[in-house]
C-alpha cells in the first residue's frame, strides 16, 4: 500500500522556501558578502552580538508635576484677581508632593465664592478640600489626572530622546518603556561606544527660558542678601536662579537673581538655535527662533514692558539679562561665552523640544563591537560543533533514520532563523541558549520516536505498521513536552524582559517548528522511504 | 549494548538498553538520601554565602547593582599595579580578575555597590585612576553599571517570571494527567533548581542574567525529560489496570531509559562543546547547563517518579481510594 505523498513534499518544500526567504529576503547576489548583507539585515543581533550602549533612564515625573502645578498656581491667582477675591498666598505648601497647592488666608466673606470659583475652574483636575480653621483652601491634584501627566510625561520624554536619537544618526536605536519600574525608559544605541557625548545629549534638560526679572537686574552677590532685598521671604511667584551673566559683573563670579516663576517663553515656544560666531568686540553668541505661538507671546509681552528687564535661562543658569528696547515678535540672540559643543547641544535640543522632565540614568552597559563579534564566534562555534556532534551520532547511532533526524533537525534551524527574520525578533546570547534547548528537545523527538518505532519491531510488528505505532506513540509524548514548554516560554516572553524574553522567542519559535519537523517531516521521509521499498524489507533504524 | 543481524543479513543494529528490569523504586531510599544530601548541602552553602555576604547566591553586577569595566591593556597587566593605581585615586574594594585569553591583555575591573544618583561615577574613577598611572592608552572593551534600584527589580522579575511559567507547567499537567503529576514535575524541576544554584553558592561562581538564561533551561530540559516518563507511565497504567503502581512506574522508566540516557548524553554533549568552545562568557552558562542536565536527568527518575507512589501510599494509608492517580483523557 503506497501513500500519495507528493502534496505533503511540497508543503514542505515550500515551507523550506518562505524561511529561507525568511533568513535572507531577496539577496542581490549569491556571493558570500552579499548572503552575509542579506542576513544581517534580517536579523536583528542583540547589543551582547553586535556591540552598542544600553541605558535605563528614570524619568524624574515630579518635574513635570512641578511645571503643571507651578502653571496652577498662576492661574488660581489670575482667577481670584478677577473675581476681586481676597486672600494671602496660594503657594505649594511641600517639594516633595509638588500635587497639592494651598490658598491661605481667605477672607472668611469670601469663603463660599473662592468654593465656588475654585470648584467651577479647577474641579476637574484637583480635588478641593476647605479648612474652615485658618481659612485655607487645598487642591490635590486628582490621582488620574496625576497618572495621566506622569505617562504623557514619559510618553513626550520617549518622543524627545528619539528624535534626538535619530538626528544623531543612530541607526535602529530602541527607545520604549521599560516595564520593570514605573517612570523608566529603556534605550538602546547600537554600534555605540562612546557614550558620554550621547548621553549628555540625551539627557540635556537645557530648558531655554525667557523670564521677567523682579528684583535687581544686576543681581545679588548671595541668596541671602537676595532674601534680605525682600525683607526675608521671597513671594511664591518669584525665584532665585544663580548665574554668571556677561556684562552684568565685571569680576564674572556667581551672582543670584530674582525672576519672576512663571516664563515668558520657553521650552516647546523655541524651534531653532544656531551659533553667531564672535563680533567686533570678540562675543559669541546663540540665535534662537521662536514658533508662531511663542513669538505672538513674546511680541504681547515685550511691547507692554519696554523697559523692564528680562532674563534669560538656559539649562537653570542665568545666561543673560536684557532690558527690553522695542517690541520683539520671534528671534533674538543671547550673548556669551559658549563653546560650540554646548552650542551644538543646545540647538539640537531646542530643535527637538524640550524633555518634559529630567533624567536620571540608572543603568548603563556599553558592549565593544569586538567583544560582542568575539560572543558571536564563540557562541556559534560551540551551536555548530555541538549540532555537528548530535548529528554524526544520530547517524552513527541510527544509521538510516539518522538521515530524518539530521534532515529535520537542519530544517528545524531553518524555520526557527526564518521566523526570527519575519517577526523581527533580536537574536541575544540567552537567545542561542533557547537554540540550543531546541536543538536538545529536537533530537529527543526524534529519540522519541525511533527507539518506539524499534519497540514496536521487537514486539514484531512490520516496517509499515511499526512506523505508523511508533509515530501515534510518540506524538502525544512531543506534544505533552512541547506544549509544556511552549507555555512556559510565552509566560516567559509576556513577563520577562531582556535576557529572560530572549531566551524566550528564540525557544518558542524553535518548539512550534520542532512540532512540524521531527513530527510531520520525519514522518514524511518515512513514508516515501517505505514507498520505495519492497513489501516486507526492514527499514533501516 | 549488544549487535544482532537484521532480517536482511546487514551488519547491525546499536542498541542501548532493551530488556533492562532495575528496580528503581527499591532505591527510593537511596534516592532520597542522594537528593537531601546535595539538597540540604546547597541549603547550607547558599546559607553559609548569606551569612557572609548578606546574599545567598554570589550575585553579579546585573543583579546586585555594582560597576564592572572591562578594560584592555597594550602589554600584559599586572593586577597588583592596577590595585595600587587604583588605591592611590582612592578607589578600595575594587575586584580584579585576569580575562578570557592571556594574550589579549584585559583585565575586568569591579566595583560594588554604587548609588543610583550618578551610574556613570565609579567608571569614570576606574578609567581616570588608570590612564594617570599608564602612559600607553588603555581601551574599554565593555562596561557595566547597574543601580541597585534596576537591580533587585531585575531579580524580582525574572524570580517571577520563572515562577509564573511553572505555575503555568503545574496547571497544563494538571489538565492533561492529573494534579499530582503536575506537583511532582515541579517540585522535581525545583529540587534541580536548588541544587544548582547551591553549586553556584559552593564554588563562589557569579549569577549573572546569562546564568539565568542557563537555569531556564535546565528548567525546560528537566521538566521535557519528566513528562516523557510521565507519559509512558500514563499509557502503561492504561494497558495493564491490575498491576501495581510500583511496577507500573519501574517499568516505564525501564522503557524510556534508552531514551533517556540517549537524550541526556546528546545534549550533555552539546553543552559540553559550549563549555570547551565557549570561552569565559559563557562559563558560569555552560557550568548551569553541565550541573543541571545531571540532575535534571536524575530527578526524572529519582524524585518526580517515586513521588506518585509515595502520594499513592499515601492515599490508601489514609484510607481513600486504591484507584491509581491515572490520567484524566488520553488519545
């Protein structure tokens, strides 16, 4: 009885054929180099293969609470100014829990009309608590509010590193979440080893800020007698920030001015910056370029405060002070010392935006490109020595079944690289650990089957019929051990990251192909080996 | 292993293993002292590492936080200059280890313990005091700085994810046998996982994230190499209902045992050829594979097969239903 064999031979071929296509897409030649161009451009090497920096970045999201409560802040005093609402201060009563805002000393008269106006304008994104005691107002802000500004927070954060990433030319760059601990980016840079330049740039909160100048314009020697100016208490809506201005000191140390919270123009308000190189006098200095936006601000700003003073902050020092002459609309400069890696810096992060918050690395690895080769070697080496290995047994061992094993078993690596190109896995040095389980639960298949198939011949059964009981046998066991392990490698894959999901897609990729080839390829080369046999022959196991 | 003609006349067939009858069970004695002396020996290594270090396993950098550089030199280091330039920058507690070939001339230089303020800092001081005290440039090969905070949520997590992926094993057991041959593949897998890492304890050998990736593995290899004895113990309990349990068992893993030795040296030798050609960066992985597959292959056997008679025993002592614990559906 022979089985019609040629569909199940072409499905096989053609699945040889789409994981072929899989590991090297359509190559443009068939020369060694431009095989090797088309595998690497399939697939993806981890940073451990191929060298490269990673880093864990924590977004500091209470920076981002700070602005948005800062921006309360004004606005509370904006809204009980226009309601002629008498009170002290509305101030933020603790850094370390910058979501709550008090407003003190509401004239008890009043006290309904702040509920009511608070409630009405803030009601949404604070929750309002009143003290009738001292007459204090407090809004904290709503935790899902607070839950969506910190992940806005990190989403705009995950933006900004990446387009800063790709205008340094970066190439395949991960930046994402990292789940392992809240407010935490994962990037990763391949191919990069110096990575200080990188970080910085990465890391660079240099805000540029425009801000009024409420004390001084030239500054006081120390905070202390900043304070003092103001009779020892500083309002809530202004703040010191040190800085060392051109022009304003002749002896050019540190000085401490009093500016006003709230900018003028900042942050996102910015598009451009590029170098003025030095002019008659020897100064440098940086041009910059506001939006549409932020130049409309700027122009309703300064053509009502001719003749105040305004500072300039970059990166929380003041860099510059200027009294306002005319109306400017959308671009100035800044005069100073600035060296044209800081300019450089500055431009690229002012055309990329400003991080929403600043950040904190918390763990980073650099991998040379010749360690990594070096794993690879290594790494392929010990997988092609130990398959070459494996293999001789089973032919040794089994003698003509050896052949399916081995057949199987190159096919089995096929389809497991051919799945790793289409899913655009990466391939990690935990991954060729997942190979090489694969490899092991392989050959047991094939173990599997042959030492049932040779059973069921000692038990006297036929070649044909031993084939078939060995097959229907063994295929439960494969299923029950690779099914186990299939689960436990998408479990792995869904809650584990880096080495541990690594280690995961390379092993459930490599089961589900094991379950199609040590069980249906293998039986296929049975079968078309008893075709041509003659009836009675024994098969060679 | 003995040779025979087949029906063609041609020379041979290999075999391993046909016709055994050892009487595993009998052993079981045997077995539970083997696996509570290596047990209990792994408890108290990993004890004795506590007690000394606050940690039971010797951690590596990516758990237990730390800085490692791995630094390559234009002529042959001398550990003991690289510690006094280090010294004299005012770096202590550095560790220092020869790596991988000698002829390459790197050494990989630790430092534990780093806050998680500022990562980059001990790397910088490592690299400053050793390019003031060698004239010849020196290369950073590879560098590693973990805050403790990243670190011990790495160890949560992959602590975690290893235990739901059991929990996920126990119940697909549980659905295609019975409960107590899913508790019994696990406590076998855990009994292997403990003695491992209790060898990591007593050699001193770092856990390092690739070491997990081995310990995964052994994972899925030990609980592969139970299930194939599981399974034939499930078909034999089928064909044969009046025979005993104990026999049941003995007999299966008599069947399965040419596969088993089959399997275990096939893979024994792979991982040995990763142990030879692998090289210093997968030596703690290949060290974790070679102590796992031992053990993982005995605890098929020793501790996961016992271990459905003994709850057996156990259930007709206490009076309930002689039935064996035997699978639920079966094709």
């Amino acid at each position: 009885m022979k089985k019609n064999l040629n569909g199940k031979i072409a499905l096989i071929i053609g699945t040889l054929l789409v994981f072929l296509y899989g590991i090297f897409g359509i190559p443009k030649g068939v020369s060694g180099a431009a095989l090797e161009q088309a595998i690497t451009q399939r697939i993806h090497l981890g940073l451990d293969l191929r060298g490269g920096a990673h880093l864990i970045l924590q977004v500091v999201v209470k920076d981002a609470v700070n602005a948005e409560t800062d921006n309360t802040v004004a606005r509370i005093e904006q809204a009980m100014a226009d309601s002629h609402l008498a009170y002290t201060q509305v101030i933020k009563p603790d850094p370390n829990t910058p979501q709550v805002i008090r407003v003190d000393g509401v004239d008890p008269a009043h006290s309904s009309a702040v509920s009511s106006e608070l409630s009405d304008r803030f009601g949404t994104e604070y929750d309002i608590a009143s003290n009738s005691s001292d007459h204090s107002f407090t809004l904290t802000m709503k935790p899902s509010q607070l839950a969506d500004l910190e992940s806005r927070t990190l989403d705009q954060s995950i933006e900004t590193i990446r387009d800063r990433v790709d205008r340094l030319g970066v190439s395949e760059p991960v930046i994402q979440r990292y789940g392992l601990g809240a407010n935490e980016i994962l990037v990763e840079l391949p191919g990069v080893e110096d990575l200080d330049r990188i970080k910085d740039i990465i890391q660079s909160t240099s805000r540029l800020e425009v801000h009024e100048v409420a004390g001084n314009p030239d500054g006081y020697a120390s905070e202390q007698e900043a304070t003092a100016s103001l009779g020892g208490v500083i309002p809530p809506d202004q703040y010191l920030v040190h800085g060392d201005p051109q022009g304003v000191s002749s002896d050019g140390g540190d000085h401490v001015f009093l500016l006003k919270r709230v900018s003028i123009v900042g942050g996102r308000d910015f598009r451009d910056a590029s170098a003025i190189g030095p002019n008659d006098s020897g100064r440098q200095g940086v041009n910059f370029v506001l939006t549409n936006a932020g130049g409309q601000r700027f122009y309703d700003y300064t053509s009502t405060h001719v003749g105040s003073y305004m500072a300039i902050v970059l990166g929380d020092r003041v860099k510059n002070v200027a009294v306002i002459k005319s109306a400017i609309r959308d671009n100035g400069q800044i005069e100073g010392q600035f060296s044209k890696e800081q300019i450089d810096a500055l431009s690229l992060t002012l055309r990329t935006g400003a991080l929403p918050a600043s950040i904190i690395p918390i763990e980073q690895r650099t991998v040379g490109a010749s360690l990594g080769a070096d794993s690879i070697r290594q790494g392929v080496i010990a997988a092609v020595a130990g398959t070459l290995a494996v293999m001789f047994f089973m032919l040794l061992y089994y003698r003509g079944a050896g052949i399916n094993a081995d057949l199987a078993l190159f096919l089995n690596l096929v389809i497991l690289l051919g799945f790793m190109g289409f899913s655009q896995s990466t391939l990690t040095l935990p991954g060729i650990a997942g190979v090489i389980l694969t490899i092991g639960m392989g050959v047991d298949s094939n173990v599997l089957i042959f030492e049932r198939i040779r059973e069921e011949m000692r038990a006297g059964k036929g070649a044909a019929q031993a084939v078939d009981q060995g097959f229907a046998h063994a295929w439960v066991t494969i299923v029950d051990t690779h099914v186990t392990t299939i689960v436990s490698a998408a479990i792995l894959f869904m809650f584990g990251t880096g080495p541990v999901k690594g280690f995961a897609v390379t092993l459930f990729f490599g089961l589900l192909a094991n379950l199609f080839t040590a069980v249906f390829v293998s039986r296929v080369i049975f079968d078309s080996h008893l075709n041509s046999m003659k009836a009675g022959a024994r098969i060679s196991i | 292993m003995h040779r025979r003609r087949n029906w063609e006349g041609t020379e041979s067939i290999v075999e391993l293993f046909t016709g055994v009858t050892i009487d595993w069970l009998g052993k079981k004695w045997y077995f539970l002292a083997f696996s509570l002396i290596f047990s209990v020996s792994g408890i108290i290594s990993m004890g004795m590492h506590y007690a000394r270090t606050g940690s039971p396993v010797p951690l590596g950098v990516d758990f237990k936080g730390g800085t490692e550089v791995q630094v390559t030199f234009a002529s042959a280091p001398d550990a003991n200059q690289v510690r006094n330039a280090t010294d004299a920058a005012g770096i202590h507690d550095v560790k220092i280890v020869a790596y991988d070939v000698p002829a390459k001339h790197e050494l990989l230089i630790s430092l534990p313990e780093q806050s998680d303020v500022n990562v980059d800092s001990s790397r910088k001081q490592i690299l400053d005091a050793l390019r003031q005290h060698y004239n010849n440039p020196i290369l950073e090969s590879s560098v590693q700085a973990v805050g403790p905070t990243v670190g011990r949520q790495l160890e949560k997590q992959a602590g975690l994810a290893t235990l739901y992926s059991l929990v996920g094993m126990l119940v697909y057991l549980w659905f295609r046998f019975e409960l107590i041959y899913g508790v019994a593949a696990v406590v076998a897998v855990f009994h292997d996982t403990l003695i491992t890492v209790g060898a990591f304890a007593l050699t001193g050998q770092e856990i390092s994230l690739t070491v997990i990736a081995a310990i995964l593995t052994l994972v899925g290899y030990s609980m592969n190499d139970t299930i194939v004895v599981f399974d034939r113990i499930r078909e034999n309990l089928r064909i044969s209902r009046r025979e005993g349990l104990a026999d049941v068992v003995n007999r299966s893993i008599n069947q399965t045992l040419s596969r088993t030795v089959l399997t275990s040296g096939l893979t024994f030798l792979t991982v040995l050829a990763l142990y030879i050609f692998g090289g210093k960066v997968l030596s703690g992985f290949s060290f974790a594979l070679v102590v796992g597959i031992l053990i993982g292959t005995y605890s098929s056997i020793a501790v996961a097969a016992p271990m459905l008679v003994a709850y057996q025993d156990w259930r007709m002592h206490r009076g309930k239903a002689a039935t064996l614990p035997a699978a639920k559906r079966s094709r």
